[in-house]
C-alpha cells in the first residue's frame, strides 16, 4: 500500500476517499488563501489550480523538512490537494463565511446557471537515498496538476428556507455558500459534470494524475482483497 496524504480539512474530501478505499493522513496546508486570490490575475478555474498547488507544496515542504511519524516506513507517498470556488458572473464565489455573506451570494446565485471549478494537485514524493542511510528523507519525484468543472443550476429557496439553512451556518464554510452533500442539496436544481467535483474531489481526475505518474491506483487502497 502507498500511503496517501491529503491536504485539506474538508471532511467531504477525505470521505470521497475514504469511500474509494483510501484511507488518508491529514496534513492541512495553512496557506494564506486571500493572500494568493488577490494577486492572482487569471481565470476563476486556474485560480483553484494556484490554489491547489500552494497547499500542495506546503505540505510537501513539511514532508521533506520532517517526516511525519506515520510515514517514516514508507518508500513513496502521494500527495493529494485541492481547492474549489464557484464562479458566477465571471467572478469566483468561495467562503461567505458568515450570515451576511451568505445572504449576499443567494442574492446573486439563486435559480441561475454557475460553473464549480475544483483544482487538483498530486504529487508523488519518494525516499531519498542519497546522505545519512539512517535519515528518513524524501524528495519530490514528480508534480501534476488537473482542473475539473461541472455546472450547477442553484435553486431558489424560500426566504424562511434560506434563513433556516443561514441557521445551520453550513454555507458559512464551503465555497458558494453551499454544499450538496447536507442540508443545501435540497437547494441544487440539476448538475452537468462530475458530482464529485462539487464535493471538491474528482476521483478520475486525481486517478489520472497518480496513473500518469507511472503508479497502479489500486496501490492507494488501504486494504485489497
């Protein structure tokens, strides 16, 4: 089995792979997001690709600065970061954050057509065996990244049911101010793409990436019968 690092908190990613037999080490990245959207210039898609790749390499630096103990008897390790923003208008929509933000975004997203952007980056880290034999070390062996899309016709709630949903705080912190996998489903009219993508993991996408770097995805399973 290779060991799988995901570099995110967001529970619905590490359940897709948790679902697909992956059972992953969570290391969360940190990265100043703000930061990075506001010197950023390109397309809303491309956007959550810078993204991706900074968490990635964020905790690829930990990795290589300190192995985590858990994986200190591996030979490779895979990486795997994400980021996701719903662009509405040209504009990305990414975290309200609060009541008032979400009120906001239903404001302009309701009952219209959006495109989920969720970028993907893999990385495949394996043991150095360069130096001290007895150091555990390891080195960045190869990088991709892959975006994916899936359009999303928003619903139209009621007032008294978007307040409801307000009181749930869900929307609070996800992108778009929703998610279809809890209480905002009911608010999600039709999707055009890989559902998974608007969970934040598209697993074709990621098993793309761990194939075209030359590793077996069935490898990443926690358990194979």
């Amino acid at each position: 089995m290779i060991p799988v690092v995901l570099a995110s908190q967001s529970p619905a990613r590490r359940q897709i792979l948790t679902a697909a037999g992956i059972d992953p080490l969570i290391i969360v990245s940190d990265v100043d997001e703000r930061a990075i959207e506001s010197d950023f210039s390109g397309t809303v898609g491309d956007l959550t690709i810078a993204l991706s790749q900074a968490k990635a390499r964020a905790v690829i630096d930990r990795i290589t600065a300190s192995p985590p103990e858990d994986l200190s008897s591996a030979e490779t390790i895979v990486v795997i970061a994400g980021d996701s923003l719903l662009e509405f208008d040209g504009r990305p929509i990414g975290k309200p954050g609060d009541a008032e933000g979400t009120r906001a975004v239903w404001t302009h997203i309701a009952g219209q057509w959006t495109q989920l952007h969720s970028g993907h980056t893999v990385a495949v880290l394996r043991r150095s065996r360069d130096g001290d034999t007895s150091a555990v070390d390891f080195e960045l062996s190869d990088l991709r990244s892959r975006r994916s899309t899936t359009s999303v016709l928003i619903g139209t709630p009621t007032p008294d049911e978007l307040e409801a949903y307000i009181a749930t705080e869900e929307p609070f912190h996800v992108a778009g101010a929703l998610t279809i996998d809890g209480y905002g489903g009911a608010f999600v009219d039709r999707l055009d793409g890989d559902h998974l993508t608007v969970l934040g993991l598209s697993l074709p996408v990621v098993r793309e990436a761990v194939t075209d770097m030359g590793l077996f995805w069935p490898d990443l399973w926690s358990s194979r019968r």
